[in-house]
C-alpha cells in the first residue's frame, strides 16, 4: 500500500496576483497548438460527447478558433458524414473525429481520415491500458504522418509519459471529474485534475506533447488554474451542455423552463443508445437548463481567462505557466474566494 501526502483540486489553490503593466485585455493572447498543422485561438476542446459536439457545435467552435471533437458513439457512415460536413464548411481549420481501441477502431480511423479530419482522438475511460498501448501503435503504423494522434484518458505522470512513449501527439488528463461522472464513486480511483495536470507538468515530455486538462472544470477561473498548472488545452463538457448546438431537442417543462439533456457517456441511457446494453455503470444522465448559443458562453469564458492572466502580468500562455504561483486556500478561503453575501 501506498499513502500520498495530498492532492489538491482546483478549489483548493488559488493563483497569486502579481504586478502587471496589462492596459487591456486585448493584450493577452490565448493562442495554443497541438503541434504545426493545429494550431487554434483558444485552449479550449469540447468534448466527444453524444449530447456535446456533432456537426454544429463543431462548426461554432472552428468558428471562434476552438476545437470540438465529433463524438464515436454511432456508425462510421454517420461520424464520416459529421467530419465531412465541418470539413467542407471549414476547409482551413482543423478537424477532430473521436475513435475507440477496439473493434472497427481502424477503420473507422481510416474513414475519419478520408473524410478530413487532422486530429483523431483515442477516447478510453482508462487509457494506461495495454489495448491503449497496442492501438497507439497501430494507428502510428498505419496513418498518415500529418495526422494528430490525441489520446487519453490517464491520471498520472506515469500514464502521460506511456501515452507520449506509444505514440500519443498529445495527451487528455483527468479520471472521474467530470459532472456527471461517478468513476470515483463506483470504482475508488481517481486523482483531482488540477494534481494530475501538475504532476504531469512536471515531465521531460511537457511541452513537447501537449497536456489537455479534462474533467473537473466549472468556470473561467478554473481553466486560468489548469493552465497556469501546465496544461496547453482544457476539455469541456459540462459548461457548453444545453446551447443551441448540442444534440438533441429543446424541451419544455411544465413552468415554461426550456431544457436539454446531457449525459456521460458511462451513463445507463448513453450506453443503451449506442449499443444497446449497459454494463460498468460510471456516469449519469440529466436535464440542463437550455443556454443559448454557445458562442456566449465562449466569450464569457474568454474574458475570464484573458482577465486571469493580466492578473500576473502574462501576455500569453506560456508566459503565464512560467508566472503562475499557486497557494493553498483552506476550506474558510474557499467559502471567501466566492460570493457569499447570502449567506450571512
């Protein structure tokens, strides 16, 4: 048995201000890239969710300089026809298709690629995994050298270095954080996204092969955290759930109130809708309220971000991981760091 001392979530740290000599926001660059051919306006990744990204979302985000991974949870023929579709609209930016590492994985890969995708996306649960190693290979083997290969998910610094030891171009960080995801509860194991994101940041392989926090992220604040911690890109579920984008139809509740659904995709009602039987429960399904379009919440999220960066004086990313000071808050600091008139 091993017992570690801790590990910190983003509500336990808090980044330090600095002097800045920022006049304006529109100083601060948030450019970040995946390698050469990938290179995107913002850090910010949707995530490969059925009730995420399929064509429109994928669209909006190119749009505004991100990036939405076109979620694997269908046929090839349907997947192929999404990527075409965004390729087509967008034939200067990049292209994203996630896939599996088990059974028709290359060919749907091939397909992908056929059809203009420049980034595929090995999306496991579990990614330090034997069949993660073995596809990796594979597709290394067996693609065109342009493509980008972003795999994951790992937890560890141990999972990061394997991953970029495979073959992985970049790499997804983070078990069990996200909103409706109950891999912690069901299975014991996880690691707080912030610890796991600055241990891997702690690697000979950090930035080299890019980091992409994913799960844990609830505001702008959060993403400023797991930047400053290492990462190049955060992966987002939960907070682009419910706009006008996503999949799925706008429901009316009996107040007037319109929603969507949003479900992991471990979930009872995922699983029975993409392959027709459930097992290894690890996720949940709900209603969000509906939000709009999702470019809203990108400007909101970029203002934030742009702002948590002036805050130490960084002009860009880079400039803001070499800055970025963390402190522990404890429980009392938290309860300040938020608004909390109401509760008095």
């Amino acid at each position: 048995m091993t017992l570690f001392n801790q590990a910190l979530s983003y509500d336990d740290v808090l980044v330090v201000p600095q002097y800045s000599d920022i006049e304006s926001r529109s100083e601060v660059s948030l450019a970040s890239e995946l390698d050469d051919n990938n290179r995107f306006e913002l850090p910010i990744i949707a995530s490969p969710m059925d009730t995420v990204v399929e064509t429109e979302m994928a669209l909006a985000l190119a749009e505004v300089g991100a990036l939405g991974v076109v979620h694997r949870y269908n046929s090839i023929m349907d997947q192929k026809k999404m990527v075409w579709d965004v390729a087509n609209a967008m034939p200067n930016k990049p292209v994203s298709a996630a896939i599996a590492i088990t059974g028709d994985f290359m060919e749907r890969a091939e397909a992908l690629c056929n059809s203009g995708v420049t980034i595929l996306c090995v999306d496991v649960a579990h990614g330090h995994h034997i069949m993660m190693k073995d596809a990796l290979k594979q597709l290394r083997r067996d693609l065109p050298d342009d493509i980008h290969i972003m795999a994951g998910n790992v937890a560890t610094r141990k999972g990061y270095e394997d991953l970029a030891d495979w073959g992985a171009h970049s790499v997804r960080i983070g078990i069990g954080g996200g909103s409706i995801c109950s891999t912690r509860v069901q299975t014991g194991h996880g690691v707080p996204t912030f610890q796991s994101v600055l241990d891997c940041s702690e690697s000979e392989y950090a930035g080299t092969i890019p980091i992409i926090a994913d799960g844990g992220i609830k505001t702008s604040g959060d993403i400023v955290k797991s930047l400053g911690a290492g990462a190049d890109f955060v992966m987002i579920g939960s907070m682009f759930s419910g706009t006008t984008e996503t999949p799925g139809k706008i429901l009316q509740a009996a107040d007037g109130s319109k929603m969507k659904e949003y479900r992991g995709m471990a979930s009872r009602e995922a699983q029975l809708a993409w392959r027709g039987r459930a097992s290894s429960l690890e996720g949940i399904a709900t209603f969000v309220p509906f939000k709009g379009k999702v470019k809203y919440i990108v400007d909101d999220l970029v203002n934030g971000i742009r702002s948590g960066l002036s805050y130490t004086g960084s002009r860009s990313i880079p400039e803001f991981q070499l800055n970025a000071q963390f402190i522990h808050q404890t429980s009392a600091g938290q309860v300040e760091s938020s608004t909390h008139i109401l509760g008095r």
